[in-house]
C-alpha cells in the first residue's frame, strides 16, 4: 500500500508487483463496469471472440484508442504504406460496424472489409473488387483465400504491403501464402486486443521489432524469469484507464539481441490461437 509507482524506474523494481492473469482483469474489468454502466456507453469499447476460453471486453478512453492506432499505423507507415493507399481487410464481424474516421471521409486511408465469417469466395471477391495496395487478414483466412485463388486459377493483383495477423504463422501456412501473395511484400505483427500492436516486422526480415517504450515486456520460464525466452508479461505504461500492469498474456515468446537492440526472434504459441 505504501508503493508508490512514480518511483519505480527499473525492471527489477516493478517485479515487486504480481502478475495479473487474464481472469482476474475480465473480472477487474467487468466489476468496475459493472458499478456505473452509463460511464462506460461512449468510451471505446473491443473485445475478443472467447474461442478458447471466456472472452475479455476491453473498455478504452478516445485517447488511450488514439494511442493504440499510433502503434499500429507506425508498423504500416515503416513498411512503405501512404495515407492514399488503399485497404482491404478480414475483420471479425463486430469491426465490421464500426465507422469511417474523418479522414476516411475525406477520402484518405481508405479501406474495404468482409467479415471473416463470410465464404472464403466472398473474401476473394472483396479483395478483387477492391484494388487494395494493402491486405490485412488473420492468417486463417490468408491461407484460404491462397488455397482458393490457387484452385480456381484466380489472377489477382499482388498488393504492395500485406500483413498476416493474429495467429503464430507456422512455415507451411506461410509457404502457401507466399505462393499467392508474394513474399518481399509480407510482414507480420504481434499483438492482442488488449495492447494492439505490441512489435512487427519490417518487409523481408523476419525478426519482431518492439513498436513503443511504453510496452514492457518480461519472460517468464517454469516458474522463473528468463532474459532470453518465456511466456510472455506485459506492462503498458499508457493504459490508465483499466491499467495493464503486470498482464500475463502467456505466449510463448524467443528474442535476441541484434546490434545492440532487443528483438523478437520467434513466436512459438499464441495462447488464443484457433
């Protein structure tokens, strides 16, 4: 009770915490709401689909959103994406609702979407339809749009920029994508619905560079913190609204360090992969 957090300035001192587990901020998340629902109708609100286990509802203020697109659109504008390029996506079905911003009224940014529920065929429809220089997809739904194109001999337009989200992508997945893709112009990102993006790729590198210093990230092996591999704890230093602190996301995450900064080498297991 005595912690005060404007003094901590080290990995070691924020150890001093306890980790938070997945169930525990549903329920922190969920008992806060809970006491005053009408706070909560206008804030940014996300969540994930609970395939693998119970889902977690996320409540954001506009600022801490703006703050989780900064991080995304930073992997995007570092990979050669312009604001007048233009985006197709495979988004859950819920994100299918959501509006256009105001620069996508103004004809910048924009973007196309079939849900990914749809049929895969729709998906490819979608994708021809829309001319998009970019492609953004899970990789579940990257590979069958691959394997339809490439069945039905569909001559597609390869986009400038794609990126393979979501899921670990194992070596066979991605072959078969790269097969219809290409393969200079893919890039992956890692993150979750909790954070967004918490490191991505740069076109032809393999390696997860960390988006922002306001995302820590600890290594947790058998019980005991590792430097170099773990499952993964993650601190966000600007989320002040339903704080992560501590956050125990559990993927199994590798890293190394190249030329004097830290980076991700491998991501064996997503805890929410299908």
């Amino acid at each position: 009770s005595k912690l005060n957090p404007y003094f901590i300035s080290t990995l070691e001192e924020i150890k001093v915490l306890p980790t938070m587990s997945k169930e525990e901020y549903r329920l922190f998340t969920q008992s806060i709401v809970n006491k005053n629902k009408k706070k909560y109708e206008n804030w940014y609100r996300d969540g994930t689909s609970g395939s693998t286990g119970k889902p977690i509802k996320i409540y954001r203020t506009w600022n801490e959103r703006a703050y989780m697109l900064a991080k995304y659109l930073r992997a995007l504008f570092l990979n050669g994406y312009k604001i007048f390029d233009v985006t197709f996506s495979v988004p859950s079905p819920h994100r299918m609702a959501q509006q256009d911003s105001l620069l996508q009224k103004f004809g910048l940014m924009s973007r196309y979407s079939v849900a990914y529920t749809d049929a895969v065929e729709n998906m490819v429809r979608g994708f021809l339809n829309s001319h998009a220089d970019m492609l953004y997809a899970n990789k579940s739904q990257l590979v069958q749009m691959a394997l339809y194109i490439e069945t039905h001999h569909v001559t597609i337009e390869k986009p400038k920029l794609y990126v393979c989200a979501a899921e670990t992508l194992d070596e066979n997945s991605k072959r078969i994508i790269q097969r219809t893709f290409g393969k200079e112009n893919m890039i992956s990102i890692y993150g979750s619905v909790e954070f967004n993006n918490l490191a991505f790729q740069l076109k032809g590198n393999s390696l997860y560079y960390f988006n922002h210093d306001t995302n820590i990230l600890e290594l947790e092996d058998v019980g005991g913190m590792n430097q170099a591999k773990g499952c993964s704890i993650i601190t966000d230093l600007h989320i002040y609204s339903f704080p992560l602190i501590r956050y125990k996301l559990g993927d199994w995450i590798e890293t190394a360090e190249i030329d004097g900064v830290k980076v991700i080498t491998q991501i064996r297991g997503r805890m929410d992969d299908w």
